[in-house]
C-alpha cells in the first residue's frame, strides 16, 4: 500500500461521522489533504483521467491457433470500448473524482490440446477481456515539485469475453483422462441460485451473462462419471489395505520374542539394580511391564483385524465402497448409464479421502448435487472467433455480496485517502445498464 499503513483521519474528523471524509478546504477545487508525513498529499475533487492500453497478447502463440488479424484485433477492441462506455456513462465512471481508471485489455487462444474430442479447436472464439483498475488520486513531492503518483494498488475486477466459467470453488470430484492424455474434471454444478439484474452470480462470485438458451455446462453421464470415479474409489480402497498390512506387520512384531526381550533388556537398563537395592520397586516395575507387554500386544492384534464399528470403519467404509461402486458399474443397463450423474456426500465417513461421497444417477436420492463438465460445445462455431458469446465478471465477489438483489460493498473507514477499488467498482456497477451489457453478447 502507498505510504505506508492506512492511516484514518484526525478525532475531528472521525466525530462528524462514522463514515466522514477528512476537512478540506470548501474553496479548493481540489480538495486536497495532505499527509503528515509533508511530501505526500490526496487530491479529493480532482478529475481523473481514464485509460486504457492497446489491446495485446501477453501470452504468446497457442499451438494450432490462427493468430488474431489486425480485423479481428478491431473487433475486439470495439467490444471492449462498448463495454467500458456503459461503464463511463455512470454518475461514478464518467465522472472521476479523487481516483483515476486504468484498463488492461488482453487476448488470448483456446488451448486447443486439452479440449474433448469431437471439438474443433480452430472453431473456438479467441478469449479478450479488460480489466479495470481504480487508484486514488496521490502526488508526492519530488525535487520541490508535486508530482501525481503512476497507481499503487488496488482492487482490480475484470471483464471475459468467450471465457468459460469451468468451476469456481468446487474440487473435481472424479477426472476423465481423454485420448489427449488430458484431463476432464467432472464437478458439482455451481450455484447459481444468488443473481444481480436478473444473471446468476456463480457460487456467490462471478456474475455471468450467456447467450439465451445456451449452458456453459454440460451434465456428466451416469456411467461415465462412475467409471471415471473408480480410479478415486482405488485410491481410497488402496489406502485402507496398505494401513491394514502395515497394522498386521505391526501385530506380528508384538508377538516376537524379540519383542519382549527388547522391553525386558529396556526395564533391566534402567531399573535392573532395584532388584537388590528396592526389591518391591522391583516387582512394581517388572509387573507393570508385563501389563503393558500384553496391553501392546492385545492392542496391535484388536487393530489388525478391524471390526465394522466406530474403531474399524477407516478399513471398510473404502472397501464397501468400492465393492459397491465396481458392482454397480459391471451391472449397469445402457438406459442407466445415459442418466445425468449426482454426487452424494459422505457423512462422516472414515477412510475416505480421495473421494468423499458416491457416485449416483440423479434423482437416486434428494440430497444428490448434479454433478457438471465444463461445455466447450457451448459456442456456435459459425459466429466470428471474435463475436461476445459470454461474459464473466471476475471476481465480482471480490467486492460485494448481493443480499436481496442489491450489491453490498464494503464498509469504508474514514480515512485521508480518496476512495479507491471496489469503493468505486461498486457505484458503478449499481448505475449501470446492465440490459445493455448483456446485449453487447451475440444474439
């Protein structure tokens, strides 16, 4: 952060309200405050400018992709200017006071090696965004002179075109390895029960805007998901059986002489010369070696043959599990196996640790999530490469929550700094016209 830790305003200040600017002079267009420190001041009422760079690609050539042309770089870029006009055109973006915006527009390829089979990777639409930067207004003293400060850091939310959304916070619950040697996740469906302006907010974060009709997920198959689910199941099964071998070598080398000589030459080492000098101490010790001899060895053989209760779970949870699973898909119907997939979570059930839930058809049970795979068949390959087909807003959780349909910025603490990042976002998100956003996307 500039300057140092977040320093708030003086107790004047503080006391005309919980939220209160620090006191500038009225008569300053610039309404500046200056900083204790004497080479730093805050510029309240001065216009901010707002920029942008040129669009580029900072990413280099994805192998098999056609480099954008110089038409399609003019495209992108009026997108973008389309987009960050409906930005400009609120109270808070078109006219900045006490903070500057900048923009970092960027473009990117598919990477067409880890698509699925049966999609055209040179059909994919090239992915382009900006993201928006807003800084507070600062100079600092530099050779006599006060000098406007380039932007420190801030809270920065971005803006994809032709970006997937794949899945936010939810692991992979099971992974398909395609002919390409790369993986497909396979997931539980992100909620989109929380939206703003009428569009889901992904798992309360990133606010999406899609084609009509058209779903950035696709339902996972019943028998696909199982089978790519085995290999989880295998890992668990394999954990459980390892731990039990190793528990049974462990009870076998209790019940080697070797064992219990090793106590008895212990007890000998440091308490052998009770024998003379105390030998009711003597007695006490070699006893109480004895008990715990045939307490080790009772307890290494009770966890070498674990039972079906709280103590012996860990072995057959994984292995009634994957007994279960592998049943299930030897007997499945082709009916059954086109059925969407769910994914029920496991109850604290020990030993399992690679995958913590089944594998069921939806439907089996009520508390079944569906389960989801990233839909790259989501785009019309006969649109342009350069044609909006989706919109994410990442991460608009970063700086609000929607509560009833409104956004919820964060609580700003009276301070000699202007406002900046999402004290800024957020007004201009609540101004803008978002029906017109979502018709820069296709039709």
């Amino acid at each position: 952060m500039r300057f140092g830790t977040l320093l708030l305003i003086s107790a004047l200040a503080q006391a005309r309200s919980p939220s209160a600017n620090p006191q500038y002079d009225l008569n300053d267009p610039e309404g500046m405050v200056r900083h204790e420190n004497g080479w730093s001041r805050f510029a309240w009422k001065r216009k901010g400018t707002w920029t942008a760079t040129p669009l580029h690609n900072p990413f280099g050539r994805t192998p098999g992709a056609t480099a954008a042309t110089p038409a399609e770089l003019k495209q992108m870029t009026a997108a973008l200017d389309a987009l960050s006009a409906l930005l400009r055109a609120t109270p808070e973006g078109g006219d900045p006071r006490g903070y500057f915006m900048k923009e970092s527009r960027t473009y990117e390829h598919f990477n067409f090696e880890t698509l699925p089979p049966g999609i055209q990777g040179a059909r994919q639409p090239v992915i382009y965004s900006t993201g928006y930067f807003p800084f507070y207004i600062a100079d600092t003293l530099k050779n006599g002179n006060w000098v406007q400060d380039a932007g420190g850091e801030t809270e920065s939310v971005y803006f994809y075109f032709n970006r997937l959304p794949e899945r936010t916070e939810n692991t992979a619950v099971a992974k398909e390895i395609l002919a390409n040697g790369e993986r497909l996740e396979f997931y539980l469906r992100p909620d989109l029960s929380v939206k703003y302006m009428g569009f889901p907010v992904v798992d309360g974060q990133v606010l999406m805007i899609t084609r009509g009709g058209r779903d950035p997920w696709a339902a996972v198959p019943y028998g696909r998901a199982l089978k790519a689910a085995m290999g989880e199941y295998e890992k668990d099964l394999a954990t459980a059986q390892k731990r039990l071998e190793e528990l049974k070598q462990k009870e076998a080398g209790t019940q080697l002489p070797a064992y219990e000589k090793q106590m008895r030459d212990q007890l000998e080492k440091y308490y052998g010369s009770l024998r003379t000098s105390s030998p009711a101490k003597w007695t006490s010790r070699l006893t109480a070696m004895e008990r715990e001899l045939a307490y080790n060895r009772e307890l290494a053989r009770k966890q070498a043959n674990p039972q079906r209760d709280g103590e012996g779970n860990w072995y057959w949870h994984p292995l009634d599990v994957h007994a279960d699973a592998k049943r299930r898909l030897e007997s499945m119907t082709a009916e059954e196996a086109a059925r969407p997939a769910g994914f029920l979570k496991a109850e604290n059930e020990q030993g399992r640790y690679a995958i913590q839930g089944k594998i069921l058809p939806t439907g089996a049970d009520p508390r079944c999530r569906e389960l989801a795979m990233t839909n790259y068949a989501y785009f019309d390959p006969k649109l342009p490469r350069t044609a909006p087909q989706i919109l994410l807003v990442r991460n608009l959780g970063r700086c609000a929550k929607v509560v009833n349909g409104k956004l919820e910025g964060p609580q700003r603490r009276p301070s000699i700094f202007p406002p900046q990042g999402c004290h800024r976002h957020v007004p201009i998100w609540e101004a803008m016209d978002w029906a017109k956003v979502a018709a820069l996307l296709a039709p």
